[in-house]
C-alpha cells in the first residue's frame, strides 16, 4: 500500500500518532510518505490535536481518508495494533532533535477544564515508545509523571539515556521531597513545568518548598485565567510567583468548541506575563499595553 500522511496542526512539534502509524505501516511493508494533492495514495491518514487549528481542505486523490486526533473528536483512538505498537518514524521530523516518551497515560484528577481523564482515563503506566538514535535530548509527555504507578523506573530509565531531560506535565500539589530530589538527579533541559490553574488552592507552601531542590529559573508555571479565576486571584498567583523567582506561562480558557475568546484583559496579562523582561521590570498595574491606557484600569 501507498500510505500518506497530513499533519495538519503544522510540524511544530511531532505528531506521535502519525509517527506511530508510519512505523507500523512501513513494519507491514507498506510505502508512507507526507501526502500531496498531485499523487495517488491507498490510504491517507490526516491527525488533528486542536480544535481551533484549521482543518486542512486539500482534495487529495485517495478513496480511503481516515481522520483521527482530539480535534476531530475527541473519543477518536488508533487501531489496536497500531496503538500498542512501540516505533516511532522519527525521520518524519528530522528538524526536531528530540526523543518524545510517555511513562503514563490519562490522569488522577478530572477537572472541568481539561480533556485528559475524558480521553485517556485514569492514569495508568504505558510501556516507553522507541528512542531516537539522533536524540540530543529526551521530551518527556506524560500529564503527571509523578502520579504514574512507575515514575520511579521511569526516573532510572531516563538516567540510563544519559540525555537532558525537559518534563511538560509535573503536578506541583502531590510532589514530595523524594520526588523533587528525583528531578534535582537529572539533567533538566529547559523549565519543569508546573501549573496552577486552580486559584482557591495555596500552592505557596509547595512551590517554595520545590525551589529548595530545584532552582526557579529552571521552573516555569502554566496559570489559567478567565475560567474560574477573579482578576484578584490571577494577580495573587503571578505575584507569589515573581517573588519566588518562577516565570509564569499565563493560559486563557479555551474551551472544546473553541467558542470562547479570550477577553482584553487576559490578552494584556498574558502579554504582561508571559515576557519575562516584562514581568520581572513592572508590576501588572503599571503596565500600559495601550497610550493612554494602564492595566490598573482593570481593578477599578
């Protein structure tokens, strides 16, 4: 078979998916390469993770296109086979220079807000995928590593690679000094991130005592906004960030549907917040996004 391939949120970063299909297909003995408007193919397979991303409108030459990934719909999975299967085809990404690796799937909380439990379930250990043999680096995916019934393992297997390690999903409110000193073990490339998305809860306690084994320029802190949050509680959270030293990646809601916009306000925060000279020089209420016009407006 002739197999194509639409990435269609763009290659910023891999598709797993669609590397995983290409590793199988080609394991079968198949041809796979990026799909062309111009060539034949007997299946095309076209992955989509975010709702908002357009989707892509090429009218291909193939009579079986099969569409797949959370911005399609969110219930969408891989067949079996391809799903338990560990390649990867890491030659479909050569510009990025990274091993992609899951130790847990799903998550042990459910809120409102994200997809995760609704997607993958409660958390559970998956076997590791393939490594790249390129790799300068190692990206590690899961939603909350330190929730997974074998971080410890996966912390021993990523000390095995002997790569830098870059952490996207570390749940400061259950992290514990063994686990912080675990982190502290490992060539951390980039920030750990972290989140504090939901303001009823004090993370100051957690987060002051993570910056005793890591430090806080090395800890970056996903904040959402415009969900749950009043503009006094956004502000508390940036502020006890500042003073610990943590820059914040400040997140507006967007939901499912991608019905709602972000409001003014949560556009100058983020672009306040999420430029560290910025953040670091002024505080929110001082910051004039437009002539004439100071964020201190906004608390009047």
């Amino acid at each position: 078979m002739k197999i194509g391939l639409v990435d269609v949120d763009g290659h910023n970063f891999p598709n797993i998916a669609l590397m995983k299909i290409a590793s199988w297909h080609r394991q079968q003995g198949d041809t796979v390469e990026w799909a062309f408007a111009f060539s034949e193919y007997d299946r095309i397979y076209k992955s989509k993770v975010f709702t908002f991303t357009p989707d892509d409108m090429t009218a291909y030459q193939c009579p079986d296109i099969r569409k797949g990934g959370t911005g399609y719909d969110i219930k969408s999975q891989l067949p079996p086979e391809i799903d338990r299967h560990r390649g990867l085809a890491y030659d479909l990404y050569p510009q990025h220079r990274f091993s992609v690796q899951f130790y847990s799937r799903g998550c042990i909380r459910h809120c409102p807000f994200c997809l995760v439990h609704d997607k993958e379930g409660k958390i559970h250990a998956v076997e590791p995928m393939e490594w790249n043999p390129r790799a300068e680096w190692i990206e590690v995916l899961d939603n909350n590593f330190f929730a997974g019934p074998r971080w410890r393992e996966a912390v021993e297997d990523l000390r095995r690679q002997h790569l830098p390690v870059k952490f996207h999903g570390v749940d400061i409110r259950i992290m514990n000094e063994e686990q912080a000193a675990a982190l502290n073990s490992l060539r951390l490339k980039g920030y750990v991130h972290i989140a504090w998305d939901l303001p009823q809860l004090d993370l100051t306690p957690q987060l002051e005592a993570i910056t005793k084994y890591i430090k806080p320029y090395k800890i970056a802190c996903y904040v959402l906004v415009g969900f749950n949050s009043t503009r006094d509680q956004d502000l508390h959270r940036l502020r006890t960030l500042k003073r610990l030293g943590i820059l914040p990646f400040v997140q507006p809601f967007r939901d499912y549907t991608n019905q709602r916009k972000p409001s003014q306000y949560e556009k100058d925060l983020g672009r306040w917040a999420n430029r560290a000279w910025l953040f670091k020089s002024m505080d929110f209420m001082d910051y004039e996004p437009r002539k004439g016009f100071k964020c201190a407006e906004y608390f009047k």
